[in-house]
C-alpha cells in the first residue's frame, strides 16, 4: 500500500501553570506600567501575556489580585539583592556592606516606573515593610558579625544599618517620587561613601 506521505500536524505546546502565571506577572508589569491599574483591562493583560482570558482567571480573580501579586515578585527581587550580597561570604564584609546600600538604592531608582505603577494598590505597604524588615535585619546582622569579628567599626551596628537603609531608601522613594530633584548617580555614590564612613575598617 502506498504510504502517506503527508506531515503530521504540529501540536500546540501547552505551557506549565507556573510559565503561564509568570508570563502574567510579566506581562502585568508592562501593561501596568504603561497605563495604570485603573486603567488596564483583563483582555488587554492576557493579549500581552499571549493567552486567553480564560487562562487568566485560573490565576487570579482580578487585575488587582494580579497587580498584587506583580508588587510582592518585584520586592522580593528587591529582597534577592541584598541576600545575594550579603551572602557573598569571598568578599569583605565591610565591602559587602559598602555595595548592598549602593546596590539596593540602584535598584529602587532603576525600577521606580514599578514603584509608581504598584505602590498605590491594596496590602503594598504591609509587603514593603515586611521585606525592609527582612533587608535591616541582614544588614544588621551582617555589620555586627563585622565588629564582632574585628573587621570594622561601630557602635549600635543595628540601629546604624536601620537608619543607613531608610535614609538612601527614602531617599530613592524621593526622588522616583518626583518629590526630590535627585541625580541618581550622586545618590548611588553617596550610599556607597556614608556606609563607608559608618561601618569604617577597623585598621583604618
């Protein structure tokens, strides 16, 4: 008999419910960025996500649950910062210190359109409190082992790394904010130059 000498049909691949719900965060920063929360539609979220609406409320029940969601993704990339810094145990730790302040300042100035985007919506307040108390407590941590051990100086290194994030993270806040005129650089630099007056080396 002759044979068919006919292609299959190719399937459409159906992609895992975590790859569809993180192409939904994805998609919520773009869109939500771009015009708002308010002003976002579900259809036009799930277009740029590349699936149905259908697909989208077996994720989430609104926009807003998305862009709660999106909120609580992009500080806890915030919190990865300064986990990966700080426990980056081949470097310094006055060092360590110096570059999470910086680091963390970049990333707050550099993901301000985030900020703006998602900081008004329901429950954002108790997710940023909750990982700045997470960020001050390693940084804490990480300077007290620092006099501990010797290799800087300071006294009361924990209320000194509170005050040390507030005042560059304030300060970031500020200025993507528009409530500040602030150049970015100088204020990345400034981070860098007060922790290292606060926690200075011991031998120095």
């Amino acid at each position: 008999m002759p044979t068919s000498t006919a292609q299959p049909r190719s399937q459409r691949r159906v992609r895992p419910a975590q790859e569809r719900r993180r192409d939904l965060l994805d998609a919520a920063l773009t869109v939500f960025v771009r015009r708002g929360v308010a002003e976002s539609t579900v259809e036009e979220l799930t277009r740029t996500a590349g699936m149905s609406k259908g697909s989208f409320y077996l994720h989430f029940s609104t926009k807003e649950d998305l862009a709660a969601a999106a909120w609580a993704r992009h500080m806890e990339s915030f919190a990865e910062v300064g986990e990966r810094i700080l426990g980056d145990e081949g470097v310094p730790i006055g060092d360590r210190l110096v570059t999470v302040l910086q680091e963390l300042t970049r990333f707050a100035l550099e993901h301000g359109d985030v900020h703006r985007a998602l900081y008004g919506i329901a429950g954002a307040d108790a997710v940023k409190d909750d990982v700045n108390e997470r960020l001050i407590a390693m940084i804490a941590a990480a300077a007290s082992t620092g006099v501990e051990t010797g290799a800087i100086r300071a006294t009361e290194p924990a209320l000194l790394a509170r005050a040390l994030y507030h005042g560059y993270c304030g300060a970031a806040t500020d200025a993507v904010g528009g409530s500040a005129q602030i150049d970015h650089e100088d204020l990345i630099r400034s981070a860098g130059a007060m922790t290292r007056a606060v926690f200075p080396a011991a031998t120095a």
